[in-house]
C-alpha cells in the first residue's frame, strides 16, 4: 500500500510540475504576444512622426552623422503655435538638450523667445523665435547652431495640443510651484486656472498653462523658461515608471499625431532602452546670461557674448566633438 501512495504522490508531483511548466510557458508566449504586439502599435504610429530634415541627417558642424546608441548627442526641442491662417507659426518655446549615452547625462538649456540672433533666412539679426516664421525647423536649427555653435543632430516639434495629450497619457506631472498665480485656460467658457505654491500634480491643460504664463512672472521670459524646465524633468521622471513603460504603444500613438521629428522609431526604442534607468536628477539645467535691450524700438535679449563663449564650450564638451572640424577640413590647400 505504501508503495502504491509513493507512486500516486510521485504522479501528482509529475503533473503539478508539468502544469507550471504549461503555464509558464503560456505566461511567456502571451507576454511575447503582447510586446510584439505592442512594438507593432508603437513602430505604427510613432512612424507617423518621423520627417526628415532639409540638410539630411547630419550637421552642417559634424564631419559625419551621430550613431544615437554610441555617440553623444543633441536635440533640439520646440514648442510650436500654428496659426489658424496658415503658414509657419513662431516657436513658443526653445530647449536644446545635449545627451551623453555611455554615463548617462543630460544638459538642458532654454533659449529665450527674444534672444537676438542672425537669421540667414531672413538676411538680418531678429527674435530667435521668428525664424520659425521663415523658414521652419530648419531655418530655427540653423539660428541655434550658430547661436551655440554646436551641432543640432536631432529636433522634436509639438503642437500644444500634443503637449496635453501626452501629460495626460502619462499621468500627469509633478512641479513645485514658485508662487500664487492664475492663468487662462484653453477650454471656452472655463474659469482661469489656480496655481498655488508648493507642490502640485498637473494635468495636460494645466501643465500647458503653467509652462505659456510669463506676464505675472516677476522674472518674466526666464522664470517661464524655468518652468518649462521643470514640466520636461517631471515629464521624463514619469515616462521612466513602470505604469508608463506599458503605455508605450499609447503614448507613441499622440506622439505619431502630434510630434514631428528626425529621430526613427527604431533609435528612440533603442534610446529608451538605454536609458530605462534614468534619473531626472541626472538633467543638469542650465541658463543663458544676457541683458534687456531696446533696437530699434523693438525689445530684445541680447547674450553676453563672455558666458556664451563658455556655455558653448560646456555643451560641445559634453558632445566630446570639435564643431570646427567641418571648417577646417574645408579650408586645407
């Protein structure tokens, strides 16, 4: 009897182990289903976004194009407002972004809306922000790289309904909020929007507001800039969670209708995978000296040309390249 037990005991083991095996392996397969399926979705309406640059895809400062994986590089981020009527709208909003791939680190810098700078499109000096107006993305490139004298390898374009959008998808973002301000709100026939300071959890309407309000800001462009600045670290801080991890495929699907950019679906995967332990403490912010002019009539910020001298050479260290390599080369014989 004793034996007959043992076998009937073995038996059942046998079984039980053999069905975890079944259902570990029907775990794997669904999961692999489901990130198929997923990389499917996400490679579908993120390729949507993609849109190349007039240049191709190198710098007119870099001898050959950047492998994203490998190299250190730059993006350039604009918040952009269209116009009803047509045509180009002007860039709300400037960031350029230099990312070092191998130790992980980021350095953000927001660029004034009035900062004075050469516009070849346009043939003379204007607000860095009407060289969208001439000639888009490419004529604002231009305008930052011989701003900076770095080179842009990658943009992103938003629309400010994208923006909502993909703050929602994301949960929302917390900021610490500097003071009390109201602002108005996009939606017709709401009340304005309260801020209270301290820290606050927004949403896509709300981190809209809190990053466009400048004329109640006692430090007017800069202290939205900086706004701004904290809406993007909050904004990467919960892309890297788990909760928005599994999102991917729903947050690719706004940013296919409301993102253009060079950058392919295949090198931001890759890039996301890479950086799927980042810290937004690693975002070392930084600030754009200058002065308030008056040309002409016309108000402008003027950099100091001693502090950009070195924030260039701070963020083409960070890039680890020689912007006049180009040159250079072309001025040899």
């Amino acid at each position: 009897m004793e034996r007959k037990q043992m076998k009937r005991v073995k038996k059942k083991r046998r079984l039980f182990l053999r069905r975890i095996l079944f259902f570990a392996i029907l775990l794997f397969l669904v999961i692999a289903g489901y990130m198929g399926y997923v990389l499917f979705e996400t490679f579908q309406a993120a390729s949507g976004s993609y849109s190349e640059l007039a240049r191709g895809d190198k710098s007119k400062l870099r001898t050959e194009a950047v492998e994203i994986s490998e190299d250190p590089f730059s993006i350039i981020l604009l918040g952009v407002e269209n116009y009803s009527s047509g045509g180009n709208g002007r860039t709300d909003s400037i960031m350029v972004a230099t990312i070092n791939p191998k130790d992980q680190t980021v350095k953000l810098l927001s660029i004034p809306r009035d900062t004075r700078v050469y516009i070849e499109e346009e043939g003379e000096e204007d607000k860095i922000n009407h060289a969208y107006v001439y000639g888009g993305k490419d004529a604002t490139i231009n305008a930052v790289e011989d701003l900076l004298d770095i080179p842009i390898d990658y943009y992103a374009t938003v629309n400010f309904e994208g923006f909502k959008e993909i703050i929602d998808e994301i949960g929302g973002v917390t900021v610490e909020v500097p003071f009390d301000f109201t602002e108005k709100s996009d939606i017709k026939g709401k009340d304005r929007i309260e801020f209270h300071e301290g820290t606050m959890t927004l949403n896509g309407e709300e981190a809209l507001a809190y990053a466009r309000m400048r004329k109640q800001d006692p430090r007017g462009d800069f202290g939205r800039n900086d706004r701004q600045k904290q809406i993007i670290t909050a904004a990467v801080s919960s892309i890297f969670t788990p909760k928005n991890l599994l999102k991917v495929d729903e947050i690719a699907s706004h940013v296919g209708d409301n993102i253009e950019t060079n950058m392919r679906v295949s090198e931001g995967l890759g890039l996301q995978s890479q950086f799927s332990n980042f810290k937004s403490s690693a975002i070392e912010q930084l600030k754009l000296e200058g002065s308030d002019e008056y040309i002409g009539g016309t108000y402008y910020f003027v950099p100091d040309e001693m502090q950009l001298i070195e924030l260039s050479t701070e963020l083409e260290n960070h890039l680890k390249q020689t912007t006049g390599a180009v040159e250079d080369e072309s001025n040899e014989g």
